[in-house]
C-alpha cells in the first residue's frame, strides 16, 4: 500500500519519496535518496536549460526560419524575450504548485493535475483528476523523451565542427550517426548512477560556460564598438534595431524555436523525491535557475551575437555556390557562432581566430554533456510516477537496488535519444522538426499546467487575484499562442519551414493517438473509466 495523505478528506498518493520503500528489480526495497540541497536542484535546472550553450546550437536554426521567404531572424532578440516573459509566467504556476504540494515527489505536473482535482469538495469535479493526469502526464513526454535527442544531435554536430576545424575534413552522416548513438549511450550510464554525481558535473559545468559566453559577449560588443565601418557591415544597424520589434508574427516565429533555451526551469518539480527541503527549495530553484539563465545568460548574450553579425563577421556560399552574408550566412553555417568569434579574434589579434573557437566549443560541448544528463534524469522521472501508478509500463517504475534509479526507464530514453539524435544530425531541417515537435509538446504541457495552478487555486487559503488568476492565466494565453504560431507557421511560411512545422506536428499527432491507443489498451486499467475517481491504490 503506497503512502497516502489526505486531500479533502480522500486518501491520496504521496509521490514525496517516488512512492514509499517498494521492491526494486533486486528484490530488496529501495526508495529515492534525499541529497539535494537548493545549489543542487537550481544547478540541475540550470543544466537543463544550459548556460548559453543554446546560443552556439540554434542560432543557425535561427537564422534559417522564413516566412513567406522572408528571414524572421531580425526578431530574434525580441522573440526570446517574447518567450522569456512567457516562460516566467509559467515558471511561477510550477513554483506555487511545488509549494501547495511538497509531495510531488517525481510526480511533477502531472501529480499537479491530479491533486488539484481532488482537493475539490464537489464530485464533479474529482471525477475529471484521471483524466488530467494521464493527459498531462501522456503529453509531457513529447517534451521530456524528445528533447534529450536533441541534446545528443547538438553534441555530435558539434563534435563534427570541431573536428573538421581541426583536421579540415568533415564528418560524414554515417559518423556523425555514431557518435550520437555512443554520446547517448554514454550519458544513459552516467545517469544510471545516480544524480548526485550528474549535479556536481552540471555545477562545473555552468560556471565554464557562463564564464566563457559572458567573454563572447562582452568581446562582440566590444568589436563592434571598435570597428564600427568594417568592411561587410552589420545586419542590424544599431543596438536599438535589436531590441524594438519589427513584426509580431515573426517574433511569435522566432518564440518557437527560443522557448528550446529556457525550458527545464519545471523539470526541478519532478526531482521532489531527492531534495532535502522540498517545501522551500522546489520553488526558489525554479525561478532562480530560469532568472540566471533567461535574463543574466541568453538575453545579454543573444544581444551580442545579434550586434556583430554581418559582412563583417559572417560570409558563406550556398549550395548553389552563391555568396551569402550576414543571417543568411549563419543560415547555412553549423556553427556560425564559431565562424563569429574566429573571424573577430582574427580581426582584432591577427590570428589565433580558430584556437579560441575550438576552445569556446569545447565549453558548449561540456554544456551539452551536462544538459542531456539533465534531461535523462528529469525526463524519467514523471515516466517513473506514472509506471507506480499503472499508467504507463511497470518496468518503467523499477529502481535500481544499488543506485535508486528508474534505470529501465533511464536506458529506454538513452536509446530514444539516439534515435532522434541521429535523425536529427542529418540536417538543419530535421533537426528543426524535432525541435518543433518538442517545444509543442512543451506549450501544451505548460498551458495546461497554468489552467491547473488557477483550477488548484481557485478553492485555495492562499489564493490571490494577481498571482493565481492573472499570472497563470496570462501564462495560459501566451502558451496557446505559441501553439497557434506553430501552427500558422506550417500553413503560411512555404518552402522547408512549413515542411519542418508540418513534420513536427504530425510526429505530435502521432504520440496524441498513440496515447489514446495505450489508455485504451492498458491492461492495469481495463475497465477503468477515465472519469471515475479511483483512490491511490
């Protein structure tokens, strides 16, 4: 019998240990360690959103996105901050959940659903907590079993630049394939062992490349300030062109790509059964991890890079062989943030432009490391609350005898992730699908997340008008309209960016049914409604 806590008078799971002591896949029982202190859950979250290393990974991305066969890269500073605002929003949801229910444990927002509906009086409403949860929890892996692909793909495109840096021979797709599936492997092992030792990586890790893209930035801002008539010019102006928004639409384009940067912020809420304080440190974590990242990080480094890039810093030639500058260039770059920075120092130093490249790649390669072993630790851990409660697999709900981790579930994501690690190496727009296939699944998650944290409110002592209604509510909206540009986009923007946008929300669609599929099929659950009330059993 799995411990319980009353909610309105009902018995209700407590997720605070990752469900209490249970037999491991050893036979011994076994539960979750409490290690983490707040440094340890911010650093984890911190890892997950990657200290900048997104700058160097998706600014190519960036770059390419069209619209009408038009470049929407000129909005996208004001798209992150677009996506900065929203991701705030429903940043504080996730924290003010964390605070009503310190027993989430690993449950994060699909714990959420569930306990707020259950917290009601009238049965009307408890009758609906099912079906929230598995929705809630079903859909949450389009986020958190994507997103570790894209981490491996980012790393072996990396590894593929640097080695053609160095020996000026690029890497096929076959070896790029190879190394995805190995980084994958490795990181599945690493995570395996433990997330003690995946939270000291991640805190070395954040403050090499916090202080290696503070250096680029300063750096760019500088060269500009300093050659100010290069030859080549820059795309933007001035300082002030990037900051003002040229047209919505496209900042709500470029928000669907930016919103890859900051999310993992909520994936603290799922690491409930390992912090100390859970109570206190859940929330703080949460809204610090995405204030040193979003504001301190990427929006002053995304300043930059978008300040120096131009003629002056970026040229290349298309597969047509024609002569590209600017945006367009790092359209067709895999790295223009190392192009940038080689052909700056080179300018200022006379040399030693692709030494201090390699050495910048080599932090954001370490940024890498660190975020996919964030995200296998965070991406199991709902898959492992869902697996206790029969909703997915049980083997998903195993821990390890020695290590106290879902290791089943570890090592099923390692091979998911590199699967969509190599299709995601074989191209930009590949790699944009699964990107887009990903960020909606994580607008869907935090959407609903918002309307949970008004629905939890709403019988609450401590509601309050401003923060549980209007924060959340505003959270909802802009999530929804992140829905509807990714949408829009497939239908307007012709060419690859309505091809990549329409992939990705088939490969959505697809999950969607195939969820339905599983609920439907799920022997643990034959016959049980999805809404009738079921005490935790």
């Amino acid at each position: 019998m799995a411990a319980q806590k009353e909610v309105a008078g009902r018995p209700f799971r407590d997720h605070s240990k990752g469900s209490e002591p249970h037999m491991s896949d050893t036979g011994a029982q076994t539960e979750m360690k409490r290690t983490l202190t707040l440094t340890g859950i911010t650093v984890n979250a911190m890892a997950l959103i990657a200290p900048g290393a997104f700058l160097w990974t998706t600014f190519q991305m960036q770059s390419a996105q069209t619209a009408g066969g038009v470049a929407t890269a000129s909005d996208m500073w004001t798209g992150l901050l677009f996506a900065l605002v929203l991701a705030f929003l429903t940043a504080y949801s996730y924290s003010e959940l964390a605070r009503i229910y310190p027993g989430a444990g690993t449950g994060s927002s699909y714990y959420f659903a569930e306990a707020a509906l259950l917290d009601k009086e009238k049965p009307q409403h408890r009758r609906f907590a099912r079906l929230a949860k598995v929705s809630i929890g079903w859909i949450s892996h389009l986020y958190y079993w994507i997103y570790p692909g894209i981490m491996v793909a980012f790393t072996a495109t990396l590894a593929g630049y640097m080695w053609q840096t160095i020996t000026g021979q690029s890497l096929s797709f076959p070896v790029l394939a190879v190394i995805a599936v190995v980084f994958a492997g490795v990181s599945g092992y690493i995570a395996f062992r433990g997330i003690s030792g995946s939270t000291n990586t991640a805190i070395a890790i954040n403050v090499i490349q916090l202080t290696a893209l503070a250096a680029f930035a300063i750096f760019a801002i500088y060269f500009r300030l300093s050659h100010p008539a290069i030859a080549g010019g820059y795309q933007m102006a001035s300082a002030a062109s990037i900051v003002i928004p040229h047209s919505f639409i496209n900042i709500i384009y470029q928000s669907t790509i930016a919103i890859l940067l900051l999310v993992g912020f909520e994936s603290v809420t799922a690491l409930g059964a390992e912090a100390k304080r859970p109570d206190k440190d859940i929330k703080r974590g949460v809204l610090l991890s995405l204030g040193i990242q979003g504001i301190a990080a990427y929006l002053f480094e995304y300043f930059a890079a978008n300040f120096v890039v131009g003629g002056a810093t970026l040229q290349a030639k298309t597969a047509t062989g024609a002569k590209v500058l600017g945006y367009a260039a790092a359209a067709v770059d895999s790295a223009p943030i190392g192009t940038m920075v080689k052909n700056m120092v080179n300018t200022v130093f006379g040399g030693a432009g692709t030494a201090v490249a390699l050495l910048l790649s080599a932090t954001v390669l370490l940024a890498l490391i660190g975020t996919t072993l964030a995200c296998l630790n965070a991406g199991v851990r709902i898959t492992y609350s869902m697996a206790r409660d029969k909703e997915m697999p049980s083997i998903l709900g195993l821990l390890h005898g020695r290590f106290a981790t879902p290791h089943a579930g570890i090592f099923i994501l390692a091979a998911i992730s590199a699967v969509f690690g190599v299709y995601g190496v074989y191209s930009v727009d590949t790699l944009t699908q699964i990107t887009l296939a990903s960020n909606t699944g994580t607008f869907l998650v935090y959407g609903m997340t918002c309307i949970v944290a008004i629905v939890a409110f709403a019988s609450h002592k401590d509601r309050n008008l401003f923060k549980h209604y209007v924060v959340p509510g505003l959270g909802f909206l802009m999530n929804v309209g992140m829905l509807v540009g990714v949408v829009y986009l497939a239908v307007v923007a012709g060419g690859a960016t309505s091809t990549d946008a329409f992939i990705a929300l088939g490969m959505v669609g697809v999950w969607l049914v195939a969820g339905a599929v599983w609920i439907a099929l799920n022997p643990s659950k034959r016959g049980e409604s999805l809404l009738t009330l079921q005490d935790a059993a």
